[in-house]
C-alpha cells in the first residue's frame, strides 16, 4: 500500500468514528386478548302448562246462577256447557277431569281476571269481540252461536221486538248486550227506557217484579233465566235476533302454547262428534278408519307431542265428559235450545253436500 492510499484510509476511519451513535426509541406494541365469555344461561320461561301441571288443577272462570251454562245443580256441584269445556282441558293436560277450580267470576270481573292472568281459561257465556280479542285474552274457538232477543211477559200482548216501542227494558251493565241494545233502540227509534243492573240476578229479579216490561239479553240466557222464573209458562221469548253472539272459551294473552292446547282440545270434542264417536265408545285399538286412529292417537299424529300432550289425549278427553254432542244434550237440550237446524249444529249434519253447511260448529282439522 503507498503512502497516499495508507492517508487515505486512516482519514475515513476518522471520519466515522466521529459520528454520533445511532439511538433507538423503544416501541410499544398493542397487543388485544381475545376472551371468549359465556352469557349467562337464560332461565327457562315456566309455560302455562307447566304452572297448571305443578299447581295440579286448572283454574277455570265461570258462572254459578246461568242454568245450562254454569250452575250449582240440587247436590251442590258445579255443572253445565261451559263447565264441561273446563272439565275438557282439565282432562287434556292433566289427565283428571276434577281436577278444576271453578272460580266464580261477575261479568265485571271477566277481563281484569284474564289480564292478570289469575285465571288459565275463562267459560263464562263471553261474546267474541275485536276489543275483547285485543285487551283480555285470546278466543280459542266457539262453541255455541247466540244472538240476542227479548222476553216480554205473555199478558204484555206482544209479539214482535218492533212493537215494544216505549218499554222499559232490563238489561246487565257492561255486556255486549247494553251496547247492542243502545244500538237497537237508535237505529229504529223505540224511545225505549234502558234499566241496567250489575249482575244477571237483579237484572231478572226486577224483570219478574214487572220493573220491566221487557228482558233482553242472548237468547240462550233467556231461555236459562225463564227456566227459573215463578212461572215459566207466563213467558215468551220473542222470535229474532237483534246481534251476533259468538260464545266460547277465552284464555290470557302471552302463551302460545297455552292458547293452542285450549284450541285442540275444543276440536277434539266437535271432531269425537263428528266421527261418531262417543264416551262409551272410545277405541284403544287401531279401528281402520284412519281419520278417528289418528284422533285417538292410534295411529299418526296431529302435534300432541309439540303440545306436550300425550298422543292418546284424546281417549281421556271423551271418555270424562263426552263429545260436543254429549255435552250439547246433557247441558241444554233440557233448557229446550234444540240444534236441529240451527247453527249450532255440526257442519257435518248438513243435508246436502253442495250447498252451504247447515251448521257452523267446527274446527281446524286435527292434522
């Protein structure tokens, strides 16, 4: 190496040792944790049925004083239509027909008991209205078609509702009846004298006293109250109807399920009817006709096990209080509230097969 180049380099390494030392700003890195956390189990909504079975009765709203309908026969015992559709769910979901407490419920009282809820179904001769349907509960099926009429004492001399121009006319307070009537009277002018009372007793003890030249309420419940007038015979029931009354049992909002058991359960007593099928002749074995096998759970299904009913639910229903017929017969053909012809026959008894059904009692198909 020559000098020059020697000079050359020493002054290059001079050069670099004179630079300041490089200096490093520490980093600060980020780093997320990804936690994996469980909610918290959710407890288990506790479903009507479930109170029901635990509780290990139904609840059941209803009426003592509507003969027929709901009231205490000579031994004591709560009887009648609505009574027996009770004793149906009972059967149902609890396997016991008895195993109901019919509590006694004013027709003030009706939509504050479903609307708390304290009651699980209501049969007390209630009308199917929209508002009913939207503020107290839900209508699971109708099971007997109404209108209302008027009785007039037979001494009255009338013979028609269009000539009761002027009457004083007794009526219940807070029933679709009042409001029908209101109605009535306005559409026509009759300048009737409405008289109203709390409860269904004063209403007819007044009628019978002759505070009232007219009752009027549902037809059905002109023929249950006359049934226990001093004299039945001095009565008439004037022909025609001023309403529609579609009647049937009613449960609280809030529990689908609830509401679809209720629903099954009134299919199976108009549908044990119409196969013809009653509670002596229930069938426990497979029969051939695959519409009653899969009714009485023989064979097939129509969602018992979605319900949490048994698949034979059925037998147990028919054979504690009978088919829709049965109960028909047993609660109010006495009272002289024929079917035959009226609506209040199954639609299967029509006379013919192309024109319209006769009767109007049936139900979605149990499929």
């Amino acid at each position: 190496m020559t000098m020059a180049m020697l000079v050359a380099v020493l002054l290059l390494l001079a050069a670099c040792s004179s630079e300041p030392e490089a200096t490093y700003e520490p980093q600060i890195v980020e780093v997320t944790r990804i936690v994996t956390v469980e909610a918290p189990a959710r407890p288990r909504e506790i479903s009507r049925l479930d109170i029901v079975r635990e509780r290990g009765n139904l609840v059941c709203a209803s009426s003592r004083t509507a003969a027929g309908f709901g009231f205490l026969d000579n031994e004591g015992n709560t009887t009648g239509f609505d009574i027996d559709l009770c004793r149906a769910v009972a059967a149902a979901v609890l396997g016991d027909a008895n195993a109901v407490e019919f509590r006694l419920t004013s027709v003030a009282e009706r939509g504050p008991a479903l609307q708390s809820g304290e009651v699980d179904v209501l049969s007390l001769n209630t009308t199917w209205t929209s508002s009913r349907d939207a503020q107290w509960g839900n209508f699971a099926q109708t099971m007997f078609y109404d209108g209302q009429g008027f009785m007039v004492r037979k001494d009255l001399g009338v013979s028609d509702m269009m000539e009761l121009a002027g009457a004083r006319v007794c009526v219940q307070q807070g029933t679709t009846s009042e409001l029908n009537l209101q109605d009535f009277n306005n559409q026509n002018k009759l300048n009737l004298e409405v008289i109203t009372f709390e409860t269904s007793t004063p209403t007819s003890a007044a009628y019978e006293a002759k505070q009232c030249d007219a009752m009027t309420t549902d037809r059905s419940g002109l023929v249950s109250t006359r049934t226990g007038l001093a004299d039945p015979s001095a009565h008439v029931i004037l022909p025609g109807t001023i309403s529609e009354e579609p009647l049937g049992p009613v449960v609280p909002h809030g529990d689908e399920q609830w509401y679809d058991i209720v629903k099954t359960v009134m299919a199976i007593l108009i549908y044990a009817e119409a196969y013809g099928v009653t509670s002596t002749t229930v069938p426990d074995a497979v029969t051939g006709d695959s519409a009653v096998d899969r009714l009485f759970g023989l064979e097939g299904s129509y969602g018992q096990d979605s319900l949490g009913l048994s698949d034979t639910v059925a037998q147990d229903i028919i054979r504690a209080v009978g088919n829709y017929g049965e109960i028909y017969d047993r609660n109010l053909t006495p009272l002289g509230l024929k079917r035959e012809g009226s609506r209040n026959a199954l639609w299967a008894a029509a006379p013919c097969q192309e024109c319209p059904k006769g009767g109007q009692v049936y139900a979605a198909p149990l499929r």
